[in-house]
C-alpha cells in the first residue's frame, strides 16, 4: 500500500521568511541603498540645470547661495513652445547642501562600512575614499574659506607717490560681503565698531532688483544700540544693488531723498550679468539722539581702491563727540604686505587682446621681503593664502600708470581636491588592473584546459 501524498509544501517551493532586523539595521540600509544614491546623483544634475538656468536673469553668486548653498530651494523652470515664453513653473527641491551631505554618508556606509574588506575590493574602497575627501574639501571651503580683492598701483620708478594712489598694502576686500562701521573719534585714534551684513538684512527693501515694483518703507527697521553712546541707530530700506545719485526727473526711485540724494535701485536686462559697479549695496539711516532731533543720512558701499585708500562716511556729531556710520566691503588683514614693483602686458600681434599679462611683487612680513611674480596659472602662495592675477587697469586703452588687480583667498582646505583626485586615480588603476590581471588568468586557464 502506497503512502499519500504529503499536503505540505516541499522546502524547495516554500517562500522564503521575512528579513527582519533591528531599527539601526534599517538606517544603515537606507545610508547604504543603491537606490539612494542614484536619487542623489539625478538631484545633483537637476540642481545644476536649473541653477544654469537661472544665471540667466541673476547674478553666478546669487545661484550659487539660493542652489548650492541652502537647504531647500524654490527652483524656477521656464516653460516655452517655438521660442516663447509661457510661464515659470515652480519646482520645490533640497538644496545642494542636504544632498551632498546625505551623498557623503552614503558613501561612507555604503563604500566603505558596508562593504567587504577584501583583496579584491581594495580599488573600490580606495576610490569611494578619494570622492569622501572631495566631498569633505568642498564642505570646508564653504564654511571656512573666504576671498577678496587688492588692486595695486604700478610703484613709480621716480619715487614720486601720487596722494590716494596704493602702492603697496597688506589689506584686502571681500567681493559679496558688506559691513556697517560705526566709527568714534577719539582725538589720537578712532575706534570702530562692525556691524555684520545678515542684521541688516531684515531691512532690506523687497524686489529691489526692479525698481517699478518697490515699495519705499516696505523692510523692517533694525534698530542698533552702540553700547556706551548716546544714541541708537535705525536701518532701513537696505538695497543689495544700488547707486546714490542726485533727486531728478531721470531718477527712477523708490526711495526718499535726502539732502538731494536718492538711492536708485540697478537692474539689468535679461541674459546679462550685473556690472560690479551693479552691486554696491546702500541703506538709509537715522541717528537717534537721547535729547535732540534725529539726523537722517544714506550710506553706500561704493570702493574707490585702488584709485583712493581714504574712505568717506556719513559723519554727525552728538554731545560734542564727532561720529562716522561707513558701509563698506568687509576688509580682512594678510600677514604680509603686497607691493606691485612693475606690470607688464604683452599683446597679440596686431590687436589689442592681451597674450600676457603679469605682475612683480615684492612681498614683505615681519622676517623681511622678497620678489614674485604673478601669472596667470601662477599664483603668489604664502602662509595659507593665494593670490592671483585676476585683472588689470586702466582698460580698454591700457596706460601708464598701470594697476594691478589680485584675488585673494584663504581655504584650508585648498590642495585637498588635488590629493582627493589622486587617491581617486590610484584607487581606479588599481581596480582596472586587478580586474585586467584575473581576466588574464582565466584566459589562461581556459586556454591550458582546451590544450
């Protein structure tokens, strides 16, 4: 007699249990999916895009803080048929920040923890360490660095300094960053105290780029207490690009005049980039003495260097005391001083493009001084900054007197992309050639078996 057939299914056909692990084991999944990072990636090329996008209408410095430097952005993709525009539709995206720092961790876990250590896997964990120091060089620069420019005069051969001209100087501005200086005078010295740009900005007048659509007295008013002085200070209609020019008929403004002078907000047309005489930044303000009538004043960031060391503030006295209220580029020390010796330009033949143009320096510091040039491609490197050949003056027609215009920047983490690339490069031979050594072998081996 036969048995019957079992009802039960085979372990062959039975459906395989659930994977269930704990909480930590899910996050760690999650770090580490595939999945993740291709999301990441396909952000990251969406970001750029439309960040390309939109330097049509802004300024490159603008789209790189609203993009790439935020964590969350209203991006702006313009819709068109047959070359006309339709509208902008508006598309909510993280910012590059989240997405690179969760790209960091993915990397982290997924290349480097998750993955087996072995002999053969040696290339690939290389490789995923060289893109973590990359990723981490951008994250320190963007937090720790900072640049700026100096423009130098062309030091006479006869010796015969012109008055306001620099020649040599270890000072430098930011490009972007303002600051608003109260300054004290003091008799023998004057004293300064800075007020950074961000307190500022609950200021500032809204749309300020079009100045049809602004509304004088729409910002909020920042008001500043000095600590020790009698007297506080309003902030208003702060305006990130602006010329302070005198009240006409051909002066389009929102703003107030005062004493004949208005802030004009500047805009561009589309597709072109703002002038840097475009965005100098200005705000209104208003001393407010404890016994005696406010004193209304407009301060504007306007840089006259290298044509003009002095600076010019809105100055009022109180008490007796003589003040000064300065909005200027933020201005940082170098542990040196740069003076520019020569510059010289070479043309292309024929034409008035330049082939070359460089600059002999002498740089000095506290141990003594010493010659450079300065180059395209070849930049003055010392104690942590680098300084390099931007541009030059007078333009289009060139002179004497000649100037010279560097950039300046300090970033710790400046070489770090250079070794993050050669660790990358290292960790991909490597990987090729292991692969390429035991395709070889069992070629080899396949080979031997035929024979």
């Amino acid at each position: 007699m036969s048995a019957s057939p079992s009802l039960s299914p085979s372990p062959s056909n039975a459906p395989a249990p659930a994977r269930t692990g704990s909480p930590l084991d899910l996050v760690v999944g999650l770090f580490a999916s595939m999945k993740l990072s291709v999301v990441l990636v396909l952000l990251l090329g969406l970001l750029t895009w439309l960040g390309t996008l939109a330097q049509i209408e802004r300024s490159t410095y603008a789209v790189q803080q609203e993009y790439f430097e935020s964590w969350f952005v209203l991006a702006k993709l313009p819709v068109s048929v047959w070359g006309r525009h339709w509208f902008d539709l508006v598309v909510p995206l993280p910012g590059a920040y989240p997405v690179l720092g969760l790209l960091f961790l993915n990397l982290v876990v997924g290349g480097l923890v998750r993955m087996k250590w072995s002999g053969r896997n040696v290339g690939i964990l290389v490789t995923h360490l060289g893109i973590a120091l990359l990723l981490v060089a951008g994250f320190v620069k963007m937090h720790y660095s900072y640049a700026g420019n100096l423009s130098l005069y062309e030091a006479p051969a006869d010796g015969k300094d012109s008055p306001g001209r620099v020649y040599q100087s270890s000072r430098f501005v930011s490009f972007h960053d303002f600051e608003l200086a109260l300054l004290v005078d003091k008799g023998d010295q004057i004293e300064e105290r800075v007020v950074p740009e961000h307190v500022l900005w609950p200021a500032r007048l809204p749309a300020s780029r079009l100045p049809k659509d602004s509304v004088a007295g729409a910002g909020q008013v920042v008001t500043l207490t000095p600590e020790g002085l009698p007297f506080t200070i309003e902030v208003r209609d702060f305006v990130d690009h602006a010329r302070a020019l005198p009240k006409g008929p051909r002066v389009d403004s929102p703003c107030e005049s005062v004493d004949g002078v208005v802030l004009q907000p500047q805009s561009w047309p589309k597709g072109q980039q703002p002038r840097s005489e475009a965005e100098i930044a200005g705000c209104y303000v208003t001393v407010v003495p404890k016994s005696g009538a406010p004193i209304r004043g407009i301060v504007w960031g306007f840089p006259r260097l290298p044509f003009d060391e002095a600076r010019y503030p809105f100055t009022f006295t109180v008490d007796g005391v003589r003040y000064g209220l300065d909005l200027r580029h933020v201005v940082r020390e170098l542990p040196f001083a740069v003076q520019l010796n020569r510059f010289q330009k070479l043309d292309h033949p024929g034409t008035m493009s330049p082939k070359d143009f460089r600059s002999y320096v002498k740089v000095t510091d506290a141990s003594g001084s010493q010659d450079a040039e300065i180059f395209m491609n070849n930049p003055l490197r010392r104690d942590g900054y680098v300084v390099y050949q931007t541009s030059w003056g007078p333009q289009p027609m060139g002179g004497p007197p000649w100037y010279s215009v560097f950039e300046v920047s300090y970033n710790p983490s400046d070489m770090w992309p250079m070794l993050a690339c050669i660790v990358i490069a290292i960790g991909l031979l490597v990987h090729f050639v292991m692969k390429l050594v035991r395709f070889l072998d069992s070629t080899t081996y396949t080979t031997l078996q035929r024979e």
